[in-house]
C-alpha cells in the first residue's frame, strides 16, 4: 500500500513538531505505521532529535525547504519506506511559504505511483495570529504569517489548552486542537486521512521578491557543542537558565525570538527546552528529574527577527560563560537565502483522494 503523506505547515512555533508527536502516539494506538520527515534551512536540527527521541522513524531535508529541496523530500520519503509506514508527517520550515505550488502539485503529479497526498494542513498559534494579524501587518512576519493561511487546505488553530480567543481567518476551514494535551487531534487525523478533501486544492500568486525579502529580514542559527561541566549539573538546571539567558540578551539588543529551541544530550537523561517569543518563560520536555552529569551535548536552533552576525555573538558569549570547557561543533548563522522551488506548477493537479481506515 502507498504511505499517505500528511503535509504541515504554519508559522515558525506554530507547533507542527508537537503535533506530529501527539498524532503518532494515537496511531500507534491503532496499530498504524508512522515516520516523519522533518524540514530546515540549515543542518543539526532539534526537531529530528526530537522526533526520534520518542521513537519515530524520521528523516530530515536540511539546508533548504521543501521547495528548493524538492528532489530530497522525495529521497527522504523513499529512505523512510524501509520502515513501511502507513503515514509519513512532513513539516514544512516554518517561514516557508508556496508550498502548494512547489511541493503539493508536483507530488500529485509526478509521486501518485509512490505516496498518496493528505490535504495540506496549516497550524496557527492564536497568539501570533492576533500579532501578525493586526498591529504588525505589512511587515516581514505578517506576509509569510499570511500567504501560509492563504494557501492551506484546512487550518488549525493550535493551543487552544491556553487560548480560547481566535481572530477571524478567512480561507480555508478551521479548525481547534492541543498538540499538547492531545485535545482535537483525533478528530484533525480523521478528517485528513479520510481522503475527501483535495490536497493543494489553493494555489498562491506570489511575488518571489517580497517572499525573499521577508524571509531574508529572519536570523537563523544552528549550532552543536560538547560541554564538561564543572561542578556537575542536571540538563534541566544547564538550559532552563541558559535559555532564559539568552532570551535576556537577545531581547536587550532587539532582536525578537521567532522560536529558540535547546536540547541537551547527557549520559542522565534528555531534555529540550523552547521558547517562541521574548516575553515567553520556556517550555519544557523530558526527563526534568534527570541527575547531574558532567558531559553534555547541546543542540541550539534560533529562529529571530534581526541581524544574524549579532545573533551568532550573543551565542557564543553565553556559551563561552558556561562553568567548565566547551567544544563548538557545527555553528551556522545566516539569513535564508531567495527561494527558488525546483518546480512551480501555476494550477491545481487533481489527483483520487483516496483515503486510508485507521
Ligand atoms: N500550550 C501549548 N503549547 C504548545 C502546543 N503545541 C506546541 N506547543 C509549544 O509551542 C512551542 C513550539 O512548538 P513546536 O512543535 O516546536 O513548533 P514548530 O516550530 O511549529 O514545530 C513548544 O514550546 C511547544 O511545546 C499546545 O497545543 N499548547
Ligand atoms: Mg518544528
């Protein structure tokens, strides 16, 4: 049988990881077979960590979107039947935009022999709804915040454990769910798998321009170091502090978080902390009553409005006043580069829905 891939989008925190997280563990319930694949512009990504962490075959395409990357979502996707599953999650980097377009259709078109398409989900944080929605519109964030909604086949507004106040979004429909508690998710799995909604049934005109520029106006950083600390410190007391330091120092020179994760290797336990805005205390996930270790191994993705050369210094002098000797591994700081989608289909292939039972 042909896996289904479940395509998700949504801003950056929007909490697509999450959610992939919270729809596996009730298909594993049902006896169903699943993998993701996990998507960024640079390389050493927390998420694929993460997801593998909880026991989920997954496979990444880095150094890129999925539209630049077209041919390697494709190999991924491939490399992942090893594991014969019924659903593979695809999360879309979370400034990435025309998905439809480049991704949807010419997996419709040329891939139906292989994969079957779910419809395309976008995740919406009500919060940054609210944000990008009003005061800040016209700005960097709202339009790539915007043409993600414009384009998706149903949209979810996500955290609604805290929230239970949603902006007016015009498009697709909406729909409610916590990838967190879990609340909603079987019914968003239902209505995806069941194969009656046309995926990439939207497709944006976007001017590439201002798509590169919004995009370009975003700091990203990814970095991987090996600490020895001395004394001794459990994960949870090395980067619940260290997470909340840099919230401070990126906030004092003004650069606005978009999202900041930290994961932490120790021979005790794994952790994974993150945040999606300066004002936001971090959240945390794992083993929070692991012991001390002295070796640790940090993975820190930023995703930030501003200047990247400060961004990469703000970084490595919070690291450098860890207690003990540190060993930078990969550090790459940059903005993303101008997009440009190995294919662009300007209408809608249709393709069977066909659905699966779970
Ligand atoms: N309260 C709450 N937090 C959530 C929910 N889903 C995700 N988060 C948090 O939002 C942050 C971003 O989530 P993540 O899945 O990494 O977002 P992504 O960038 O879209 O993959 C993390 O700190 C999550 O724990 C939710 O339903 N409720
Ligand atoms: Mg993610």
């Amino acid at each position: 049988m042909r896996p289904i891939i479940v395509p998700l989008g949504g801003f950056l925190g929007s909490g697509k990881t999450t959610l992939i997280l919270a729809a596996s563990s009730v298909l594993k319930g049902r006896g169903v077979r699943v993998a993701a694949i996990l998507n960024d512009q640079g390389n050493n990504l927390v998420d694929t960590e993460f997801v593998s962490a909880n026991g989920i075959a997954a496979d990444q395409v880095t150094g890129g979107c999925f539209c630049c990357r077209f041919s390697e979502l494709i190999d991924a996707a491939e490399r992942l039947r090893a594991w014969s599953p019924d659903v593979i999650f695809a999360e879309a980097v979370g400034s990435c935009t025309d998905i439809s377009a480049t991704t949807l259709q010419p997996l419709k078109l040329y891939y139906s022999q292989q994969f079957r398409l779910a419809p395309y989900t976008v995740l919406m944080d009500p919060e940054r709804a609210h944000e990008l929605g009003r005061s800040d519109a016209g700005s960097d964030l709202s339009f790539l915040f915007q043409t993600q909604i414009d384009e998706a086949d149903l949209i979810c507004f996500n955290k609604v454990d805290r929230h239970s106040e949603f902006p007016n979004i015009a498009g697709a429909p909406l729909r409610y769910l916590s990838a967190l508690t879990g609340q909603g998710v079987a019914e968003w799995l239902d209505e995806v798998l069941a194969g009656e909604v046309l995926s990439g049934g939207r497709i944006l005109d976007i001017d590439y321009e201002r798509y590169a520029r919004a995009e370009a106006a975003l700091a990203w950083l990814n970095c991987s170091a090996s600490v020895k600390l001395d004394p001794p410190l459990s994960p949870a007391l090395l980067i619940g502090p260290l997470l909340d330091e840099l919230r401070h120092a990126l906030t004092a020179e003004g650069l606005r978080i978009v999202h900041m994760k930290l994961s932490d290797h120790s021979p005790s336990g794994y952790l994974k902390a993150s945040i999606v805005s300066n004002a936001e205390e971090p959240l945390v996930h794992g083993m929070l009553d692991a012991s001390p270790a002295e070796l640790h191994r940090l993975l820190l993705n930023v995703r930030a409005e501003g200047d990247p050369a400060t961004l990469q210094r703000i970084v490595e002098e919070k690291l450098a006043t860890l207690p003990g000797e540190i060993e930078f591994g990969n550090m790459q700081c940059f903005s993303p580069a101008p997009p440009k989608p190995e294919h662009r289909m300007a209408s809608v292939a249709n393709a069977a829905a066909e659905g699966i039972q779970t």
